[in-house]
C-alpha cells in the first residue's frame, strides 16, 4: 500500500521540526519521519545556551528548544510524527520508502523536505581506530543524554565552538579535560566559550596537532606536535599527553546521501563542509518538490537551521497553495532573519559558501 | 560509571535491569543505550574491525557509523548506540561480518 502525503518532512531536528511546524500552521498536512525515538535531534544534547535573537530562541539551552518544538509538533492536528522510522530513499516516482519496525513502509508525497542533518568529520593518524577516540558529539550523547561519566581525562581535538562547549561540559561532569588541540593558528569557537575554558585553567594549544595515539586495546595517550606557519609538524616538538580519551571536534560535514540518490545537484563546497545541494531562494533543490534545509545544505548553527527549515515549510506550503499571502510573507521575512544571522565576520565563510551554490544555480550536472 | 549530581541536567533512567554480556550480567536502566549501559560498566571496547579484529569504541553514539555493533538476542550488526536496554536481552561481541540466520 502507497499512502498519499502532502508535505513529508524527513528528519526531527530544528530544521525538520521548524519546517513541519511553519507548513501545518498554513493548514497543509505533514508526516515528519524522525529515525530516533524522539524528534529533538542533537539539540537534546546541547546544554549551553543560545545565541542569535528572540525569534531563534536566544539565551535558551538547546535541550529546552529541543523539547518546546516537539510538544508544538506533537499538539498540531495536522503534523504526525512517525519515529523510530528510517527513510531509505526517494525514487523516481517519487514514492519514499521507509524502514520502521521492521517493515518497509511507502509513501507518495506531493512535497519533500530534507533535513537530515550532518554527521561527524573524522581525522587520519595512526590509530585513531582504537576504543577511546570519540567524536566530540558522540561524548555529548553519554553525558548530557545517557548521565554517563565518559572519562577520566580527555585530550580535545578542535577550538571551535564544538570543542570549546564539549570541553566545558566534560568539567561540568567531572572530568579532566587536559588540553584543548587546535590545528589553526587561533582559536575558530567564540571568544565566551574560550574564556570559559581559559578561567578553569584548560590550556588551548593553537598550532598542534594529533601525530598519533597509542594504547594496548584501548586508548593510553597521544603523541601531540607543533605545526609550523605551512601546517607542516616541527620535527622535536612532540609531547607525550597520557589521556583515557580522545575527542575529535574537527567539524560536521552534511549528512546529503538521500540527496544524491534522490538525483538533486550536489555541489563540494569547502566552506559549506561538504556535498551540498543547489537550491533556490525557496530552499528547493534541483528535482522539482524536494527541499533542502539545516545543516544537510551546509553546516550551520541551530540558529540558522530553524530559520531555514522555516522557510523550506512556509515555501513548500505556499507551492500547495495553502494561505498563499501570508507564506510569502514568512519565508520573506525568514530570508531576512537568515541574511541577519550571517551577517558580520563569523557568517563570511557561509556568506563565500552561498554565493559558491547560487553560482552553480542552473547548470547541468553531466 | 553514571553522573549522580549535575549543575544542568537531570536523568530519568528508568528500571534498574541486568541484562547479560558475553555471558556474564551487567546492570543497565530501561532508558539507556546498551553502548550507555556498557560504557557504566567501564566497558569501552565494542566491535572489532571485520578483517584485521582491531578493537573498536563507540565514535558517533547516535547510529551514524557502525563502530558499536553486537549480536543482540541473535541478530548481528545491532548498533547498540541507539538500543535500548531490555531485561534479560543477551549482548555478545561480534567478530567478522556476522551471519544473518533467516
């Protein structure tokens, strides 16, 4: 059986619950598909609280925004949220197809919004395969998530904001957090975050880097050098940082597959931290219906992404023809709230990324 | 071992239940992930690398990457990261690929 959807949003997070949220409030009907047992996404993790202004939620922990939309969702007539449920791709027809306990379910949505989110970056040096090496986020998810005190003491890899704020809640759960690593000559997170670290006596090493980890079975410690002015390391610089853990926050890089299979144009933008999609200015990707919003078109923050996946739904709705005047407004005034949000020196590097996609705008892929 | 007091959060964890891995009973809440569950019990070595058997920890604790799959109650490729713990369920260590029995 093929079940008819209007708007089918995949993935719960900021975007995916923002996007279904805006589209319902226009009265179109919306499934949002979310593969853990509650929508929220990596915002359920996130303990400090947010910048940005009223509207994206400023000063709040991300854990509340988490829980504020999912109840919105949850109380919308026309929103239904299946969870536990994992879309395995867009074909053709445009039938979606999706695994949920244990059956192959699939549907013929008239609108797709992706928002799928991103997954971690890794790095390469001699064993980074051993147990201890965690992605920084995957330390989140057993402490702020689990309650779990994940180590004894922890060496972090990456001064931006991720690891800045990791950093922090390990202290607040206890734990030893050694140094913070960074490759770059200075410290890529907010300055606040930095402070933070700085007054608990955590030293930030701008210019080192990962030479390699060691450890029989498990993590032990790891060999830590300087790099020069070319990111080349300094023969005779290493030092030797006994640690039970390894954090790697080397950035996120777009969770994109079901776009690339769905057939939209993928374009690699460095400053976007991966393959991306060409949208226009509603969010829609190359292939007619499929939208594309949050991290999954370019890592971002929380911030930026609820904006988007606002956009996305109010667009998406309006395309439906549901109270068409007022969707053009919102998705006119969520243009602005995104060109604010990246305005000034931190949003640049997304501002070149942008610019990077809208050029591509048109061409063909092969 | 589990955080009892935070500045921020705190845990609802559910019943307290054991659960066996690799033959021998661990204790775990209904609310965790078996990969929570195992890391509380100081159990950080999860899978193992299909050819060469290097041992594995848990990289993305949220069903991204498959560094943290088991044999769950018989099935292989189980990503515990986003199991949750069930009472009496038996957990085993995998090596290889692991054989699906229809």
């Amino acid at each position: 059986m093929i079940r008819e959807i209007e708007i089918f949003v995949i993935g719960g997070g900021p975007a995916g619950l923002s996007a279904a949220l805006a589209a319902a409030s226009t009265g179109a009907h919306v499934l949002l598909c979310e593969r853990d047992e509650e929508p929220g996404g990596q915002l359920v993790k996130q303990t400090h609280k947010f910048f940005g202004s009223e509207k994206q939620y400023a000063g709040e922990r991300g854990i509340f925004i988490a829980k504020k939309l999912a109840e919105e969702a949850y109380q919308q007539e026309n929103i239904e949220i299946l969870t536990e449920a994992t879309v395995l791709g867009i074909y053709e027809d445009g039938i979606v197809t999706v695994l949920k306990d244990g059956k192959h379910l699939k549907f013929h949505p008239r609108k797709i919004i992706v928002s799928t989110g991103a997954a971690e970056k890794f790095l390469a040096f001699p064993n980074n395969d051993l147990p201890g090496i965690y992605g920084a986020g995957a330390v989140q998810t057993l402490m702020n998530v689990s309650g779990i005190k994940p180590a004894e003491r922890v060496v972090m890899v990456g001064a931006g904001n991720i690891g800045l704020i990791v950093s922090y809640q390990l202290l607040q759960a206890g734990v030893e957090v050694a140094c913070v690593v960074e490759a770059a000559p200075r410290i890529g997170g907010y300055l606040v975050h930095a402070s933070k670290l700085a007054r608990a006596g955590v030293p930030i090493k701008t210019g080192w880097t990962v030479k390699e980890a060691y450890g029989n079975g498990k993590l032990e410690g790891v060999i830590l050098v300087q790099l020069d002015e070319n990111w080349a390391p300094i023969p005779g610089t290493e030092v030797d940082v006994p640690c039970d853990t390894l954090c790697l926050a080397v950035g996120l890089t777009p969770l994109s597959d079901l776009l690339f299979q769905a057939d939209c144009h993928m374009e690699y933008v460095r400053e976007l931290s991966g393959s991306v999609p060409v949208t226009d200015e509603n969010l829609m990707t190359s292939v007619e219906g499929i939208y594309a919003c949050g991290d999954v078109s370019g890592i971002e923050e929380a911030s930026s992404a609820m904006v988007e996946g606002r956009l996305a739904g109010f667009a998406a709705a309006a395309s439906l023809g549901y109270d068409v005047e007022r969707a053009s407004r919102e998705v006119a005034s969520a243009r602005a709230e995104l060109d604010e949000l990246r305005s000034g020196p931190m949003g640049a590097r997304i501002r070149a990324g942008l610019e990077k996609v809208n050029e591509k705008r048109g061409e063909a892929t092969c | 071992m589990r955080i009892e007091q935070h500045p921020i959060l705190q845990f609802d964890r559910g019943e307290k239940v054991t659960f066996l891995f690799n033959g021998q009973p661990v204790e775990g809440y209904t609310s965790e992930t078996i990969a929570a569950a195992l890391h509380a019990a100081g159990i950080r070595e999860l899978s193992h690398s299909p050819n060469l058997d290097r041992p594995r920890g848990l990289f993305c604790a949220i069903g991204n990457c498959s560094s943290c799959v088991m044999t769950v109650d018989g099935e292989p490729n189980v990503r515990i990261c986003i199991t949750k713990v069930r009472p009496g369920m038996i957990v085993q260590e995998q090596h290889g690929k692991g054989v699906v029995t229809p």
